[in-house]
C-alpha cells in the first residue's frame, strides 16, 4: 500500500522542520508528503522548500491562492494525495518512529478503513503532561454499533483508504451538530468509515500533541469531577442544530447507498435510519416545553418509552428525565 501524508500548513515555521524531520525518520518511509500552505507569511514555505530540495521521500509543497481555513485546507492536502492510505499530519506535532507502520497494520483487515491512535500531549519542549485520550472509552466507540452519532477523534490521529473520498462531493450536505458548519476533514471519513466499514483503535501514544500558545486547536483541560457530573446532568442547548444535522446526514447516507452496492448500500441506510430516529426523537424533546399540557405529558410519555437509554449515545440519558418533567409543569 502507498502511504500519503496530507499536512496543511499556516504560519508553522517555529515547529515544520521538527514536525517534517520526524515523519521522513520512521521506520516504514512514506511515498510521499503533500503540503498545501494556506498563505503564511513567517517563512514556513521557504523552510518547506528548503527541505524538500534534500529530503529522502518526495515532498510536493502547494501554495493556495486564497485562504481556505483549517478543515477546507487539509482537504485540498488530502485531495492532492496518491496514496492508498492517506494519515493527516499537523505542522507543530512529533511523530513516533513507528507511526506509519504501527497504524499500516491496522489496514491488513480489509475491511478497515479507517484507524486512529492515542497521543502524549506535551509543552512546547516536547515534556509530556498527558494522555490525549482514554484507551477504555476509544476502545468502546470502535465496538459501539450503530455507531456513536456525533464523536470523531482528532484528524491528526487518524489514517484512512482512499476509497473513502469518492464520497466527498456530499460532504457541503453534512453538518456539525453545534455550528451548522460542513463537517471538517476529521469529522467527515471518520462518519464515512464507520457507516460502510469498520474502525480500528490503536492505543500506542504515536504521536506528541505539542502545546503552545499558536495552536488551532488544543488539547484542553480535563473538566473537574464537578463539571463532568453538570454536564452530564444538563441537556445541551443546541438541539435545533441537533436535528438539523442529524436529518442532513440521514439525507446524505442515503444518496451514499444509492451510490453504493450490497453490505455497504444496507448498512447506509441502516444508519440513515437511525439519523432520521435521532432527530424525530431531540423534535418529541422539544414539545415536552410546549404548547397545551396534554401534548407535552404526551410528548413525555412516548419519551419514557422510547427516548432515553442508558450509556446509548442514540438516547437521552435517564439523568434528564426529573428535567424534562420539570419542563411539563413550567411549560
């Protein structure tokens, strides 16, 4: 299998030599590294040259010719890949020496098609502070069928089949659940993977999630006991988003299994259905707080019945109950 690195980068000059250096040291080379800038203008592309003109794997460094963003970025990364297997990359990370062939491994299944790994988080010095993820939790979501409907790992855990991009013209057509935006390159192969294949989890910390004042996105702190509890205990705010999304992707499972055949086809719409459940479900939700009391203690009954579930992502947790009857009465 050839293996493509997609890295996108912006304004990474303090951190892309190190990050380059380590991807072209480990132990399974890739084929190829493809870079898309998003129009730095601290050096980053001068450095990038200057080390693809030496490097032992072929570096291909592309200039985009208007800013594009975080996710749009690496998709352009992805979609200038030739690789079978492509691993999204961050421009201030450190790869382990075995990351490419650690993660290959998972792709003997074939029916694999997409895998993930843990990470250290560590300072700007590279001293570990941490462990990106709990290995029990991913390890559930890997098993977890139907899958979990909204979680996605970090895009620079993940590696993935090329296959799975023949889908990505759908991709405007899937929302986030909480900002109604295109779901970005880390959410959209990780929905693809686990609709028409199977994930794989692999615990190892292969990568050194780097913290330090100009990231993206960071790794965050872990939430108090306190917090969890309150979180866990209070519904989300955002459930007009939450139907939306969740009927635009059942839509879009369902334009992938009229473009699909056999296992894949029926497991599309098996999930598609699940999606139009979801947001059936957060709707009777919302008319608990609403209109005449006997159509709320309705809409509450039918939830009693159908609507919350214990440790199931598909349902609301039993915690909400005292809360949604609390809405009955204030209406």
């Amino acid at each position: 299998m050839r293996v493509s690195v997609a890295l996108a980068t912006f304004n990474g000059a303090p951190f892309i030599a190190r990050q380059l250096e380590t991807i072209l040291a480990q132990t399974r080379p890739p084929d190829e590294i493809v870079i898309t800038d998003d129009g730095s203008s601290d050096g980053t592309v001068d450095v990038l040259e200057a080390l693809a003109a030496r490097a032992p794997s072929p570096i291909r460094v592309h200039r985009n010719a208007e800013r594009l963003g975080y996710g749009d970025n690496f998709l352009r990364a992805a979609g200038l890949c030739s690789g079978d297997i492509l691993f999204f990359c961050d421009q201030d990370d450190v790869w382990g020496p075995e990351k490419i062939a650690r993660m290959l491994a998972c792709f003997d299944d074939p029916e694999v098609l997409l895998a993930w790994h843990n990470a250290a988080i560590t300072d700007q010095d590279e001293v570990r502070l941490g462990a990106l993820q709990d290995p029990r939790f991913e390890t559930a979501l890997v098993g977890h069928d139907p899958p979990h409907p909204w979680q996605h790992p970090h895009g620079f855990t993940q590696a993935f089949r090329r296959e799975l991009m023949r889908f990505d013209d759908l991709r405007a057509g899937c929302r986030d659940h909480k900002t109604d935006a295109p779901l970005t390159h880390e959410q959209w192969y990780v929905f693809l993977a686990r609709v028409l294949g199977r994930t794989a989890y692999v615990p190892e910390e292969l990568t050194l999630y780097r913290q330090h004042g100009a990231n993206v996105f960071g790794a965050g702190r872990r939430s108090g006991l306190f917090r969890r509890v309150r979180a866990r205990l209070s519904p989300p705010a955002d459930s007009a988003a939450r139907i939306a999304a969740a009927r635009m992707r059942a839509e879009t499972l369902q334009q992938i299994a009229a473009r699909s055949a056999g296992a894949q086809a029926a497991r599309a719409r098996c999930i598609a259905a699940h999606y139009a459940a979801l947001a059936e479900r957060w709707s009777r939700r919302e008319l608990i707080g609403r209109g005449p009391i006997g159509q709320r203690l309705a809409s509450m009954e039918r939830a009693l019945r159908d609507d919350y579930g214990r440790n199931d992502p598909w349902r609301f947790p039993g915690s909400w109950i005292a809360l949604d009857l609390v809405r009955i009465v204030a209406g």
